[in-house]
C-alpha cells in the first residue's frame, strides 16, 4: 500500500544511502507482492529490503521476529514510521536505540478507529512513544501540540518531498498527458487525498458552487467515507470531477495547475509538498501546517476554512496572477526548503546524537 509514512520511509532512506558512514535496511511484517509500485520504488532506488513475512497482524510474533534480526545484524538504530511499528518496536524490547518520527496531533491517533478503541490506543499508544529514545514530530505546529497537551517534548524535523520524482511538466507533456486521461485543457485546480470529515471537502464544493462564471475544473482524487455525500452536493456541476483513487497521484499532480486543501487538520501533509514540487500553485486552509509551508512565500494564498466565501475570494485572486511565475516560485520552495538532502542531514546528526558520536 502507498501511504504518507510509506512515502516519507522511502525519502529518509534514498537521502540515507547517499551517505558513506550509515547501512540502511527495509523492514516490512507483512507479505509485499513483488511488482507493486511502492515496492519497486525502493528496490529500483537500490534499497535493501528485508521481509518478514508475515501471514497475521500479531504484534507479539512480529515484536520476536524483529528482535532476533536486530541482534542478528548488530543494528545500531530502528527507526519506526507508523503507530503499528512503534508498538512492535516497544514489545520487541530490542538493545538497538529506538526512534520514531510521528505523523499526527494527538487527537488524530487512531484516527477512524471506533471511540471505544480509541480511549484503549490512545493512552497505550502515548506511553509508547514515552519510552523511545527520540521521538521526532514531522512540524513544528505538531512539536507545539505534543507539548500543550501531552507534556511531551519531540525533536522536529520537517517531511521532506522527493524532487527528482515530482517534477513539473512543460506546457506541451501538461496537454498531452491531460489528453491521455481524458482531461479537458482548462485551468485544473486539484483536491487529493482521503474524502473523510477532516479534510473539510465540502467547503470547496460550496466555494466552486457560488463560483459564477468559473472557467476551470476541479478534480477530487482520492476516495473515503465522505465521497458519495460530495458526489450528491456537486452533481449539479459539471465543473467538478470525481476520479476515485489512484495508484499514480503523480499524473493528476503533473496534469493539474493549482492545489486546494480546506483541510482542519494534518501534519506537514506530503500532497502539498508534491504538489509545490510539481509546480502546483497551493490554495490552502490556514492551519498551522500550511502556514508552516508557505508563511513568507510568494504562494501564499490561505483561507479560513470555515468561510466558503473566503475560499471563494482566494479562487478568483490566484488566477489573477502569472501562473508561469507563481509556478516556479513553488518548485524553488519545495528544492530549497523540503528536499531530501536536508531532511537527510537532519536524520544524520540525530543518528549521531543517540549514538554519542
């Protein structure tokens, strides 16, 4: 499966390799089909993998399996990316330094579980993190979080977006790809990622609803538990398009001239990241994260994500700049403030710093 934490693993590990002092290996648990995209991703980059194999989601058998391949190997570091790795890291009670970077606030863990289960990970989950020896948090609005609300103190450094990967198409490849999917050429704002209540989708509808005389197209990629409810509120607009999920974001990124996320709340979200190293103009709620991103930019268009009039506002000032201009300027950002090598050289010195070297 793709996922932010997948995606992320892999650009730790790409900017890793790079590096001669430090060995880097794949763990997976489960069962990975060879010839699955996020596979070969790490496999064509020359990324050891190491699978275990596992038929069942025990965390205890899998915590035992993990233990005797860090002893085995003489690992130094496991560095965990996912709520059920941390915890199998924990139970596995390995002598190698523990880190894990988390991904979510503190009322996103677990998040879609029901309530019930919930109140049980929540806390167990807390102490997990508790009992690592480097927790990093991938924003500083989640640093902040973690600190009011949990006393925790996490170290920072920021998701990082592979660049040699989402690269902008010129003018001609945009037309031809968009008539490869069958997309009309017209000014193409996109919605990407998981249709759930948090990502506040329905104000965009709105927005584009009351958008009198819109002369673009807005493609939501991506499904979830909100899609049919979107669908019924923008049937009566054929300026808006559902395209279900994709296991190629990058085409709809490359194809597209503008993001929009109304998102209530994320981390530092890797479809932004994308989508500014693809040359993708953000129009973004005004949440801690975004801001992170693009506070002091030139692409900083934002808006309440309460107001749909506000959104409506942004919608019609962002096309009223140079689009060529606005692009660049979200290409250079995402090379020079979110590329690999520097989030790789951040890894490094933490490496080292738990290491005492």
């Amino acid at each position: 499966m793709k996922s932010g934490p997948i995606n992320q693993s892999f650009n730790i590990l790409k900017g890793l390799k790079k590096l001669d002092d430090i060995d880097v290996v794949l763990v997976t648990f489960d069962k990975e089909i060879e010839g699955d995209s996020w596979l070969d991703r790490f496999l064509s980059t020359g990324i050891k993998v190491h699978q275990f194999n596992l038929t069942s989601r025990n965390v205890f058998k899998a915590a035992l399996k993990l233990r005797q391949y860090v002893s085995k190997e003489k690992i130094d570091i496991v560095h965990g990316c996912g709520t059920r790795v941390d915890l199998i890291m924990y139970l596995s009670g390995v002598r190698a330094k523990k880190i894990i970077t988390h991904r979510s606030y503190p009322d996103m863990i677990a998040e879609g579980e029901p309530s019930l289960l919930r109140k049980l990970i929540v806390p167990l989950y807390l102490h997990v993190m508790k009992c690592m020896d480097a927790v990093v948090a991938c924003s500083y609005s989640m640093q902040k979080a973690f600190k009011t609300q949990c006393d925790m103190k996490l170290d920072v450094i920021q998701n990082a977006v592979d660049t040699e990967r989402f690269t902008p198409l010129d003018k001609n490849e945009k037309k031809k790809l968009r008539r490869k999917l069958g997309i009309n050429d017209i000014p193409t704002f996109l919605v990407l990622g998981t249709l759930r209540p948090r990502k506040n989708n329905s104000i965009i509808i709105d927005a584009i609803n009351q958008y009198a005389g819109f002369n673009g197209q807005v493609l939501f990629v991506g499904s979830g538990p909100e899609e049919a409810f979107l669908r019924e509120k923008s049937k009566n607009n054929d300026r808006i398009i559902f395209y279900g999920s994709t296991l190629n974001p990058l085409d709809y990124l490359q194809i597209s001239d503008y993001l929009i996320s109304a998102s209530l709340s994320e981390g530092l979200p890797n479809s932004v990241l994308e989508a500014i190293s693809c040359g993708l103009i953000p129009i973004l709620s005004n949440i801690e994260p975004h801001l992170e991103i693009v506070c002091n930019t030139s692409i900083g268009f934002t808006f309440n994500p309460r107001n749909s009039q506000e959104l409506l506002s942004r919608l019609k000032k962002v096309t009223m700049y140079n689009q060529d201009e606005l692009s660049r300027y979200a290409r250079v950002l995402a090379i020079n403030k979110f590329g690999i090598d520097s989030m790789t050289l951040k890894y490094e010195s933490e490496y080292k710093k738990l290491l005492n070297i």
